[in-house]
C-alpha cells in the first residue's frame, strides 16, 4: 500500500477508509495473534465440552449440573437379500437343497441415537446416526463421562 494511487487521474476516486498510504499493515503483513483455544475434552456429535464450558451451535452452558439424556431411535431390519433369492431358484431346479439359500439373512441398522444436553436453563439436541447396534452404547459410554464431569 506504500505505492501511489493510479487512480488518481479521476477526481471522483479516493482510497477507503482505513486503506492507503499511512494508514496502518495492508494486506501480506503478520496479523495480530489470538489466544488459543483448548482442545474439547469430549466431543458427542456439535456438542463438545472444552474445560468448563458445553459448547452447542447455539452458544455455550456451564458444564456444573448438566443433564445429559440419551435416546436410542435406531432399528436393526432383517431379510433375505436378493442374490439368495436367485441362488434358491437356480439350485432348486438341480436339486431340492437349493432351498437351503433362503436361510440366509441380511442385518442393516438404520435410525439415529438422540442426545440431550440441559444446563443453565438451555436445552441442546443433537442426532447421531446409528450405523451399527452397539452405536448406542459407545454413545452411553460418551454420555456416561459426561455426567462425571459435570458433577
């Protein structure tokens, strides 16, 4: 910013406020340093707790006397997947054991786990999908510690 206005030909034209010549670092020069944050403790999904603090998206509560709930929304589904269908009818035709592929099972796990954090009058809720049964306990596990922390 040391270099003069090549505008300076049209009268209408001045540099901005708080740009130009002598007017303090531009663009390129070190910035000022801030503090730095701590590192979360514990993190469930947006909510994290950093030293005493429940930080959510939608501020922060003090983690002394936190209520912390936890849901689980989730439910496995079970069926016969299409390739033993075809696997039954191919092999029923040579044979009867050909039945036999029908015993197979697909499990899949769908739905979500919902935690509940409520302290200082604030209420924050976050889902976590749930991609296996036991997403709910490694949730519990989390939410567990949580509670020790906020005694």
């Amino acid at each position: 910013m040391s270099e003069p206005n090549p505008y300076t030909s049209d009268p209408g034209y001045q540099w901005g406020p708080g740009y130009g010549p002598g007017h303090g670092p531009g663009y390129g020069y070190p910035q000022p340093q801030y503090a730095p944050v701590a590192a979360p403790t514990l993190q469930i999904g947006d909510i994290a707790i950093v030293g005493d603090q429940i930080v959510t998206p939608s501020g922060t509560m003090p983690l002394k006397g936190a209520v912390w709930n936890a849901m689980d929304m989730s439910r496995v589904e079970e069926k016969i997947p299409p390739v033993a269908i075809v696997l039954a009818v191919v092999f029923f035709l040579f044979c009867l054991l050909g039945l036999l592929f029908l015993l197979m099972k697909e499990r899949q796990t769908t739905g979500y786990v919902q935690v509940t954090v409520t302290s200082a009058g604030r209420h924050h809720s976050v889902l976590i999908p749930a991609t296996t049964p036991d997403t709910f306990f490694g949730v519990m596990n989390q939410i567990n510690y949580a509670r020790t922390l906020s005694i």
